[in-house]
C-alpha cells in the first residue's frame, strides 16, 4: 500500500473533520517518521458517521468489500491496496468506542493520539504506548514483531522521533 494511497484516505478523512486516527504498521512508521517496511493495508479507525461515506468513496475507487463483520470491522481491498475499517462511536470529548464481538468493546481515547508523518505530511496516529495495547492478545506475525522492536525503541528513548509527538488536534 503506497503512502499516496494513505494519503488520499486523510484527505478524504480530514475534508469531512471525520475522527479518525491511524493504527498498525503506518501508524508504527508515522511516529518513526519514514517506511520502514512495506504495508499491505492501512488500519484506520474512524468514527461510525463517516463509515458509510467512506466505504462508497473507497468502492469508486475500485475497492472491494472483502470483509463485512460491521459494526466491529469492514476490510476493502484493491489489488495490492486495503483498508481495513474499524468505526467508533465518538463522544462529546472526542472520545471512542468501538463495538466488539459480542459484548466486547474497545476504547479509544482521544488522549491516545498523537501525530505522526507519512510522506513528509502529518497524520493523526496513536501513540506508541497505544499501539503496544493493540499488539497485545493475538499471535505476532514477522511484521508485528518488527512493529513491535521499534515501538520499545521510541518507548524507550529520549530521541525525537519523525513524528510530532504532539497532541492531535
């Protein structure tokens, strides 16, 4: 998945002031602040209103629905390219939470995002501390090992990282 395509689901994020913010390897590589491995999909998790919207913009785009589990996830695919969608419902603090399998949910709290570069723009991720929470309860693959390496790296330095490390707005 190229940082072009990425790019061009934040601008159709940010056009609509969608809450949004950026998780897995993308996210991992905004706060590094360069590629640091090659993508096969963008996880995004954005609030339930601008799902729909984004769903269809993503089909004229050429993208498939691949996975339906809505309201936990939706994962679209165009050739090489996915988008893995996971809505939450927001808050008035912009706060959210995300439903799952049966009684399950997931929260994702505005405190947990921070911003992040991708192609030398900012984008709204989460955290390193949060994206080590959501390597948590499943298997690694090799990519989510090497996820992992550098989220302990940024954890534990005192290094600027190529993200902002700022608060998102």
């Amino acid at each position: 998945m190229p940082a072009e395509e990425v790019l061009a689901v934040v601008d159709w994020l940010e056009a609509r002031g969608a809450v949004h913010v950026i998780t897995g390897g993308w996210a991992v590589d905004a706060l590094v602040g360069r590629a640091t491995r090659p993508h096969r999909d963008l996880d995004v998790i954005v609030e339930a209103g601008a799902c729909d919207a984004l769903v269809q913009w993503l089909r004229g785009r050429g993208y498939e629905v691949v996975v339906d589990w809505l309201p936990i996830r939706v994962e679209l695919r165009r050739g090489r390219c996915g988008v893995d969608l996971h809505p939450m419902k927001v808050d008035g603090r912009g706060d959210g939470v995300q439903a799952g399998f049966g009684t399950q949910v997931f929260e994702h709290r505005a405190a947990d995002r921070t911003r992040g570069r991708i192609g030398g723009r900012r984008v709204v991720v989460a955290t390193a501390a949060r994206l080590m929470e959501l390597h948590r309860g499943y298997e690694p693959r090799p990519e989510d090992l090497h996820d992992i390496a550098l989220l302990r790296r940024l954890l534990q330095s005192d290094e600027p990282t190529g993200g902002d490390g700022g608060p998102a707005e």
